[in-house]
C-alpha cells in the first residue's frame, strides 16, 4: 500500500482507508496493526524526500480503545492519520467511540476525525428503527465538528436479507434495503453528509455503467460520495460528483 501511494500508483483524488476489522483475521488483528503503522512510517519517510500526492487517511478499527492506542503508537506518523472508521456504530457502542474520539482531540496537534457507519443487522426491526437512528444522532451531537462523513453499509444489510444486486441492478431497487437507507438519509443528511454505500463490482464487462447508474439514484436520493472498494472506481465516483 505504501508504495502504491508513494508512486501514485492511484487515480486522484482519493481517500484511503486501511482496515483492521472485517478483512483482517481475528487472530492476527495485533499483526495487522504492527503493518499498518510500518506502511504510515514509511509514507512518512518518503513524504519528507519527494513530492507526491498524499491522500487523507482514515484506519478502520474494530472496537473504540484502538483509537487512542494507535494514535499514540503511531508515534511521528501520527500526523498522517486524519480520523478513524467506527464499523457497526449503534447505540451501544456510540458513546464509547464519541468519548474516545473527543478525549484524544484534548491533546492532539491537530484535529482527528471520525466516520460512523450504520451497517448493523439491529436496523432491520421497523418497531425500533427509528428510536435507534435518532439515539445515535443524539450520542454523536457532541462531536459533530468531528464527523466529516456519515458511512452505511448495504452489503451487510443486503447479507442479513440473503440478497445481493448484480451489476445492472443499483441498491435502490432492494426494497427492504433501500428503506432503511431513505430512514438514514431522512434522519442524517440535513445536519452530516451521509455517503452512498459500496458498489461491489470492478472487473466483469459492465460494471462501470452500473456504477454510473446506482450514483445517479445516490445523489437523486441525498448521498454525498460513495465508499470504493477499488481503485478503478475512483476515476468513476469522482466524475459523477464533478
């Protein structure tokens, strides 16, 4: 990743996101840390020799005390990480991540960031889905200067269905799905910028016009940008929010 970045291996601009959660083995999660601060030491190094295009970098972690204890040993690269990635933010573990976040903005240099995603299965149930929407946005409200983004995950909400769109389909067209999506916008958006959720194809003949179509109904229904899960899609999403 490192030197994909230094040789600016990816189309600009971009965002990237290095994840200790759902990609990463239960059982090497300490590893996968050690990588990632030796690819945010290196990224620092080459930073101070040369010239190249240096994205924000958010770390996708897996529970709120990793928030701390990678920005502390993340030592002088610590200025290089822009926020963190809160997976499976609820109203459970809300106050946690705010509390994490808000503590460590006490005494960093400069400011860190958080990005919630809504992607628990609890959002299914209609009888409390709203009184858990607004709880989170009530937990959150301290740290709204710190929330750049607001994240939701369709393909964990399409798994809980047993569902999955093919690449001429666009998520919309997933009813349950889109419904709790259209309660997240209606609950979120006036206040945060909520991004569309990740479109999974990049290699089979058509993905690109599947892509293009599921942004149009993504901005036709108040989504600001979309998570990417490969670099062909960056040049993709950037067009259509020119």
């Amino acid at each position: 990743i490192a030197q994909s970045v230094i040789s600016e291996k990816f189309k600009q601009p971009y965002s990237l996101a290095l994840c200790l959660e759902d990609t990463i083995n239960d059982c090497f999660v300490a590893e996968a840390e050690e990588v990632l601060l030796h690819t945010l030491h290196r990224i620092r190094r080459a930073v101070s020799e040369s010239d190249f295009y240096l994205p924000k970098i958010f770390i996708r972690i897996r529970r709120p005390e990793q928030i701390v204890h990678l920005y502390q040993k993340a030592g002088k690269a610590r200025g290089l990480i822009t926020g963190f990635i809160a997976p499976k933010f609820s109203p459970e573990n809300a106050c946690r991540y705010i509390d994490e976040i808000v503590d460590l903005n006490q005494t960093a240099a400069s400011p860190v960031s958080l990005m919630p995603v809504l992607e628990s299965p609890s959002l299914i149930d209609l009888r409390t889905r709203c009184d858990m929407l607004y709880s989170i946005k009530d937990k959150i409200a301290p740290a709204a200067e710190l929330i750049p983004n607001i994240r939701v995950g369709g393909n964990d909400l399409c798994h809980a269905f047993g569902l999955r769109r093919q690449k001429t389909q666009a998520i919309q067209e997933i009813q349950p799905v889109s419904q709790i999506l259209s309660d997240i916008i209606t609950v979120f958006s006036m206040e945060y910028v909520v991004s569309g959720p990740v479109w999974e194809y990049y290699a089979t003949e058509g993905w690109e016009d599947g892509l293009r179509r599921e942004l149009e109904l993504d901005r036709l229904n108040g989504f600001v940008g979309k998570t990417i899960i490969h670099p062909k899609q960056i040049p993709v999403v950037n067009r259509a929010y020119q």
